[in-house]
C-alpha cells in the first residue's frame, strides 16, 4: 500500500522494515480488489480505571472466529434452552462471505 504512516512519521520506517516478520517480497505487490487485509484480531484487556489497552494483535489467521463458533456450539450443548432465549446470532453469514471473498480473489490455477 501507499505507507502513509511511514510516509507521515506516524510509524518509524526502522520498525516496519527492520522486523524479523517484514515480506519484502510483497512490496509492491497489488492485491486483488485492493483487499490488503481480509482479517484483523485484537486482544482487548481493561485496566483499573476503565481505559482499553490493545495487548495483541493478529492478521495471518482467523482463529478469534473460530474461538467464537466453538464457544456457541459449546454453549448451545451445555444451556439450551438460555441459549435460544438469548437469541444468539449466528456465524454463517460471516464464515460463507469469507469464504467467498477468499474464493473470488485467490489465484486461478493459470496464474
């Protein structure tokens, strides 16, 4: 992408580029649909005083969405009956458009 916080001096170049994680073989690399980024987890902790601290975050895998179905499959078994009075909602809507959003923009096997 365009860097624009590297650009700005919002995020010092040094910590991006010097990062053991860094794909250099992406630079410039123009992804389908100008979808940089398909997933985005963070892990939230609340201090004393009320504030939100970010304490991780996590874009290679979707794993938070996966914790999430298991808790409901898992809740659904064990409290029936307060899980359909809490009228829960479900995850497929979210799990079939990633799937096709992933479908749509992998590559073809010509490619």
């Amino acid at each position: 992408g365009p860097q624009k916080l590297i650009a700005n001096g919002l995020l010092p170049a040094e910590l991006v580029f010097g990062h053991n994680n860094f794909l250099w073989p992406c630079q410039g690399v123009k992804p389908p649909e100008d979808t940089f980024l398909h997933m985005y987890a963070v892990d939230l902790a609340r201090t004393p005083d009320g504030r939100w601290w970010v304490t991780a975050d996590r874009t290679q895998a979707p794993s938070g969405a996966g914790y999430a179905l298991e808790n409901r499959q898992s809740v659904a078994r064990a409290l029936p009956e307060t899980y359909r009075d809490l009228q829960v909602r479900h995850l497929s809507g979210f799990f079939d458009a990633l799937q096709q959003t992933l479908a749509r923009q992998a590559p073809t096997s010509n490619e």
